[in-house]
C-alpha cells in the first residue's frame, strides 16, 4: 500500500544539477593558473620503471603496477606492485617494498588490509599467457609485502590465444570500486570466453565492455557492452560510469567519452557505424589518443575549477584531460579541456587527503623499459596534509560520520570498514545519513548504497521510503535492484510507476530494474515506451552518429535490453499492433521460432511490411559462439550487424517467407529486397544485389610471407602492428640504407659525425634505442622527441620567421636548420620571439609508402649503427 498515491508529478534535480555545474564558476571565462597546483616527483624508473597503473590508500601509500614487459611484450618475469610509503607525510616517499610479483599488471585497487589485481598468469611450463585473473592479496601484518598468495576474485577474464599472440594491449585493464560495492573492470576488445568467478560461474562475451563482480568474487555479471579498448573507468558519486575508449584504430585511433547505462549497448565494432539507431551513442569523439587512467574527482579541497568532473589520462597525448559534463536528461553532454602534461600517462588516484597521484610511462615503450617511467604527486597550492584516523579502531558511530566527508575517498573507505561490521550497528547509522535532508546529496547516496549493502534484502521497505523522496528516488530504486541475490522481496510495482516519473534519470533506473527483476508483468509496461524519431538507419553508405549525444535514444535503448533479457516473446509480438516500432526493435535479438513464426503471422496485417520483413532479415543470422580461440584484430569488419554470422533453426523458414514475398513484389520490390540482402549480409542470391561485395572477413592471424611486399602496407595498419611485424621480419639492411636517402631521412640526419650536424644524429641509434623504439619513433614522430633536437620556431625583428633545429649557438648568433637542410645564421639581436615547439619537425606519414619488408630493411639499417 505503500505506493497507492503516486508521486511522479514532480521532480527535483536542482542539487545534482548543481554538483556538476556549480553556481560560482563559469567554464566560458576560466583562464587555468599555472600556479595552482604543486607537482613533485616522488619515485623514478629506480624504484617504479614502467608504471601501467597504480592505486592509493586513502591514508597515501601508493601501490604501482610495473609492467616491464610491456603491452605487446611476452616474457614473463617482469612485472610487481611496489609499494611507495611517506612515513610521516613530509613529501618525501623514502621507503618503498615490493609488495608481490605478478605479470603485466593492468589494474590495482586497495582497500584497508586488501590489494586487488589484475595481470596476465603465465604457465610456469610453457612460458606462455593462459589468461588475466583478477585477484586479492592482503598484508595483515602490514610489512609492506603480501602475506601468500593470492586469492582469485575472477580467472581467464581476458581471451588467451589473443594474449600469447599479440600481449596485453587490447586486454582486460582497470578496476575501479564504486560506492555501491561492486568492483568495475574495463574489458578490451578481446573480450573472455568461461571467465569464472568464485562461486564458479561462468561467463562468455565477445569484445569490450565493462564487467562488475562482488568482492568477495560472486555475482560477475556484464554492465554494457560494445566499447574496444577501454583502460580504466570512473565512477562518480551517484555511479555514473566514464570512459575515455579508443574506437577503431584501422579508422583513425580516434578517442571516444563514453556516459554509460547499465545493460547499455554502445555497438563497437558491428553496430557503431551502420546500426546506430540501436546503440548509445558516445558522449564525443575527440580524434586521435590512447585513453589510458580514469578518475572522478570529488574533493571538496580542491579547486572548483577541478572538482565534480571526470578526469582522463590519454597515454598518446601526454595529458590528463577533464570532462565538464552536464545533465541531459538520463545522460549527459561535456566539454573537454586541457589539464595535466605528463609524457605518456597510465594513471590516476587519489587519497583521503586530497593528494593525486599519476604514472608517467614515458618513453617505456611497446615491450616496456628498466629506464624509463615514474610517479608524480600532484596538491592544490594551499593545500595541507590531513591525518586519515585508523577506520579499525574507529566506532561505527564515527565511521558514519566519515560518510558525510566532502570527498567521496573518505566515504568509500568508511563505508568498506562499516560493511565489516555487524549490520544491527552499521545499517541504522547509514540509514540515518541516508534520510537526513541536511546533508549534501553525494553523502545519503553513501548513506543509501551503505545501508542496502548491509542489509540485503532486508531493508526493501526502508529503500522504498526513501524512494518516496524526490530527488532521493533515482538512487532508492537502484540500489532495490542493484544485486540479484537481494531481490526476493523486492515488488515490481514501484518500478512500473517509475516509467512515468517526471524524472527521466529515474526512468531510466526503473527500466533497467525491471529488466533485471525478471518479473514478467514488466513486459507491457515497458512496451508502452516510444522510440524516437532520431532511432533511425543511416543511409547506405554513411556513417551514422555513434559519438553525438542522443538523450531521446536512452530509455527505449534500456526498454528493449530489459525486454529481450526478459525474453518477453509474446508480450512484443502482441504489441506490434500498439507499439511496432519498439517490439520490432526488440525481436531483433530474440533468436526464438515463435518469434519468427509470430513476425511471419503478423506480416499480412501490418502497417509497415517492410520493418517486418527488415526485422526477419535480421534474424536470419545469430552470433557464432565465441571460444576465445580468435580475435577481429586491430582493423575489424565494421559493417555489421554480426562479427561471425551463423544459421540458426529459423533460418530456413525465414529465407522460404523472404524469397516468397521478394516474388509476391515483382520488379517494384527487386532493389528492396536486394538492400536486405547486402545491409544484413544475408548471403542469399537469390535475392540480389546492386554494389559489389565490399567486406571480407579476413583471417586474424597475419601470414607476413604474403603481405611483406605489399607496397603501402605501413599506411593500412595500426602502429602495434606494425611494431609486431618489425619483430618477425629481419630487412635487409643494405636496403635500408638506400631508403633512408630516398625516403628523405637524409634532409635532416646523418649517420657520420659531420662539421655541420644537421638534426638528430643517427649514427649511434642502435645503441641507444631499441627495435621497437626505433620503429615508433618513424611512426610517431612526436612520441620520443631527441634530446637536444627539438623543433623552434624564431620569429625575427624585420618580420621573417624560421623553423627547425638549432644546430649551433654563440652568444652573439645561432645557426637553424629546416626541415629541407636548409641553414640560416640568425643574430640574436635580431630575435624577436624564440618558442620551442611541442611537436617533432619531422611529418607524420613518410614511412607510409613502405612494405613491411621496406621498414624492416630501414630500421635494420638504423639498428646497426653503434
């Protein structure tokens, strides 16, 4: 009786409006000081070398991943977490341990006594990768080291035969945990196949996306799905979830801000070209990077200007990017600025103290480095250090009062230690906090998430209290439905009034709730939801938006996951009469002969026949089983809608009512039914066609014999595979000594010690870079500029301007060579302005012309000189 009067009239979003876009600050006039934040080392490539990723206590013991084997590295051996201590907090960190040895560390996550990782297992017999496991060390005795062995929280998270071929570069990476108690884990697109939690459940998925486990290792079950390189998440207070993702790399290496939904589909890499009118669309696309670290900042001592925003390292820019993201009704829109230069940064994290702490790679390269990387500490010029109390000792009392903190590090931790204790003390205390309008909206969240978590199912009727409360329902509601393992108890009815809540992010919850509820009466009520305008197919040939915000799109993207996970047949075959639209985008995913049997009934009296006769082409094919066995590499076939489409037992009745129906037509229907076969890749020739055959699934393994004289074949692939290739193929390094002359290297290098030097000096490269350093730095001009060899642009008094390298210097004058080996002396009382430029002088592009076998003569050639 509790929801007899309703009260989704009104909505309140006034406060969580104003967390992400504060009333006394405006982005448009903010001008970033440069003074505002203190950077320090704190460990070098001595202590840290190769930091993939790292975690912070909140009391500030850092924990850092190094991985000096590298993403495309395949010798064991090379990897630890060492741990970094500041005693007593004066800055300097002077001890530091090596907490455990693992390989290829890819996410770390602490949490009191607890360290959780995830790296690459290797056998000890073979040598080789058998998967990623995501497990739990502990140090009771707090000596800095991990007391045994590790426990496993997950294993074979991430596909081995991709692994041992290829490394860890499109593997499973970050973890992250949020304030509702889950462990979030960012899956690259090799995705895993029997992925096996504690309490030995197993699961399969095909690609990227994000997984989430309890942890305590139950409960693994798929969050979204359809992204491709993702490294890390960020979680803010209200469990929003963000990334920064590459997309395709065989397309641009272009970056894309995710906002996810839960159960969400964002469609890489079958349906985020030609399909986008049944994905979630990317926040934006923000060109070429490498998305790397992720973090929400909640501290309320830090800076406005840097507070309430998603902040993302990108390893391929050197920067550590903020997202000002906005409400948009059950999502959001952003701006990206600017934030950190650090070179090549992994990670981020912050304390309880509001210390940040990030990982520069710098320059370890593809395989990793023993020289290369290190750890910085980043604070707020006024900062000043606050003691963090010892949670064991303190009572539950007090732990509740850490849940009202104005930094949501201090909440989590408080809250990790009060699930510990007995749920008779924890849960009133987080009730109390969860309930008190006083507080700020980001602590009764804590305070919600904390008291459902302690008690499970047994606190519904005190969550569906404080769903009654406007701007408290959108959280009450989600954490109702949060674990499958506490929802005996839970009624469906609230959520079904939910869909017409006036608030769209509750909406949203409660599509995806009664998705996960399992209750069937859901069915009709979700039915009811309309699919917009914009949930429209591209035109043939166009790329559809898959990285423009689309609001309108969210809560029938949500309805039709809910329903297909319901496998609500009848119920969406009865509303093609009240809703088609919505029911034929579910029955696309519902591989189910009554499903088939039931569009082909319902063909005759339907308004649109050819959405009908779209969706069965649709169905003609599923989703081959995945056996981990493969991987679509870095330059996958994009036209969708299936990656390994495979006939199915409606199969055959589908293709008998489409060649009828194609007849039935006559020649008026001939180019339809034809745009059916190609769009959907049907294969039925019978059916026609009207362009060629454009997309060939290609075999993932690379056959280098074939391709090594392929001319251009640099230009066509992604730099890691070219790198791999580089490591197969030997060249011929008197070859490549007539390439460095005719490819232009010789404009601006040499390989003998001259009178002049005319830019980076070649003739001892072999000494001091490795293979892959050398092939990265042809690539990727910019990546390893040399020391000393950086590019100027002068800007003289009688309005000539000059750019190149400086290769000689008086204190009355200077000589600058151009990128053509031109050399100009200019008087130094003729500068009017000298700026050192970021970039490399040298053009991006000249090895593209090459085969395989070109670039691996060039850099055998450049590798000899010693």
């Amino acid at each position: 009786m509790l929801f007899s009067c309703s009260q989704d009239k009104t909505v309140d979003l006034e406060e969580l409006t104003a967390y992400y876009n504060p009333a006394d600050f405006a982005p448009d006039s903010f001008r970033p000081d440069s003074t505002a934040l203190i950077m320090e080392n704190i460990a070098g490539p001595d202590v840290v070398p190769s930091p993939a990723c790292l975690a912070v206590l909140p009391t500030g013991e850092v924990f850092v991943g190094v991985d000096m084997m590298g993403s495309l590295g395949k010798e064991p051996g090379k990897g630890s977490i060492v741990k970094l201590i500041d005693a007593n907090n004066d800055g300097v960190y002077e001890q530091h341990t090596t907490f455990t040895k693992v390989d290829n560390p890819r996410g770390i996550m602490a949490v009191g006594n607890q360290v959780f990782v995830l790296h690459t297992v290797f056998s000890e017999r073979t040598g080789e990768a058998e998967g990623m496991d995501l497990v739990v060390f502990e140090d009771n005795n707090q000596d800095g080291m991990a007391d045994g062995s590790s426990k496993p929280i997950i294993k074979n998270i991430s596909s081995p035969a991709s692994l041992r071929s290829r490394g860890t570069d499109h593997s499973t990476n970050g973890i992250r945990m949020g304030i509702d108690g889950w462990i979030y884990i960012a899956v690259g697109d090799f995705g895993f196949h029997n992925a096996e939690d504690a309490s030995v459940k197993k699961m399969t998925m095909l690609g990227g996306g994000i997984v989430r486990v309890r942890p305590d290792g139950t409960e693994m079950e798929v969050y979204a799905h359809g992204t491709r390189n993702i490294y890390d998440v960020a979680i803010d207070p209200f469990m929003n979830v963000f990334t920064r993702g590459n997309t395709n790399d065989g397309g641009g290496w272009n970056i894309r801000f995710i906002h996810y939904q839960q159960s969400g589909e964002f469609g890489y890499p079958t349906l985020f070209k030609n399909f986008t009118d049944e994905i979630i669309p990317a926040l934006k696309d923000l060109g070429g990077g490498s998305g790397t670290g992720s973090y929400f900042m909640d501290d309320d001592r830090w800076p406005v200007a840097y507070n309430h925003v998603p902040m993302m390292a990108d390893w391929g820019k050197s920067q550590l990017y903020i997202h000002r993201v906005s409400m948009d009704g059950p999502t959001f829109t952003q701006r990206d600025e600017e934030f950190i230069k650090l070179p090549q940064i992994s990670d981020v994290d912050v304390d309880a103290s509001g210390r940040m702490f990030l990982a520069a790679w710098d320059g370890a390269g593809y395989k990793g480095s023993p020289d290369k990387g290190y750890v910085v500490k980043v604070v707020p010029k006024d900062w000043t250090y606050e003691a963090f109390p010892d949670l064991k000792k303190a009572s539950v009392e007090e732990l509740g009062e850490l849940l009202k903190a104005g930094n949501s590090v201090s909440r989590f931790h408080a809250q990790q230690e009060m699930l510990k204790r007995p749920a008779r003390d924890a849960a009133p205390v987080a009730l109390k906090i969860a309930s008190d309008q006083t507080l700020p909206l980001q602590n009764r969240v804590a305070g919600i998430y904390t008291f459902a978590q302690a008690t499970c199912g047994d606190g519904v009727s005190e969550l569906l209290n404080l769903s009654l409360e406007d701007n408290m329902r959108e959280f009450a509601l989600k954490a109702l439905a949060d674990r499958k393992t506490c929802m005996d108890d839970v009624p469906v009815k609230p959520f079904i009034d939910a869909l017409q809540d006036a608030n769209p992010r509750v909406q949203a919850a409660a599509v995806i709730a009664l998705g996960r509820l399992g209750k069937s009466e859901a069915s009709e009520a979700l039915l009811t939801i309309q699919a917009p305008a914009s949930a429209k197919i591209p035109e043939t040939g166009t790329e559809g938006p898959h990285a423009t915000p689309n609001s309108d799109i969210i809560l029938p993207h949500l309805a039709v996951r809910s329903l297909v996970s319901l496998n609500a047949v009848d119920e969406t075959l009865e509303a093609l009469k009240t809703n088609p639209k919505l029911a034929l985008w579910t029955l696309r995913y519902i591989h189910d002969t009554k499903a088939v049997d039931g569009l082909i009934s319902a063909y005759k009296d339907s308004e649109d026949k050819e959405e009908v006769l779209s969706t069965l082409a649709r169905l003609y094919h599923k989703e081959a089983p995945y056996d981990g066995s493969w991987w679509w590499s870095t330059r996958p076939d994009t036209h969708g809608p299936y990656y390994k489409a495979v006939e199915w037992e409606g199969s055959d009745a589908i293709k008998t009512f489409l060649l009828q129906e194609m007849t039935a037509g006559g020649a008026d229907k001939k180019a339809f039914f034809a745009w059916l076969n190609e769009r959907n890749r049907l294969g039925i020739e019978e059916l026609g066609s009207t362009i060629s055959k454009e997309f060939e699934e290609k075999e993932n393994v690379v056959d280098f014999e074939a391709i090594k004289n392929k001319k251009g074949q640099v230009g066509e692939a992604s730099i890691e595979d070219v790198i791999l290739a580089m490591g197969e193929i030997k060249g011929d390094a008197s070859k490549g000594k007539i390439l460095f002359a005719s490819q232009g290297c010789v404009a601006c290098h040499s390989i003998e010690k001259e009178p002049v030097m005319k830019g980076p000096f070649m003739g001892q490269i072999g000494s001091i870079m490795n293979r892959d350093q050398i092939t990265e730095s042809i690539l990727k001009p910019n990546a390893s500029i040399s020391q000393g060899f950086a590019s100027f642009l002068i800007e003289t008094k009688d309005d000539k301007s000059y750019m190149g390298f400086i290769t000689s210097e008086s204190a009355s004058e200077l000589t600058i060579r151009d990128i053509a080996g031109n050399a100009t002396k200019i008087a130094k009382s003729n500068i009017k302005n000298r700026e050192e430029m970021e970039n490399s002088m040298m053009p991006a592009g000249l090895a593209n012309s090459l085969s395989y076998e070109e670039l691996a003569s060039l850099v055998t050639f450049l590798q000899n000189q010693k």
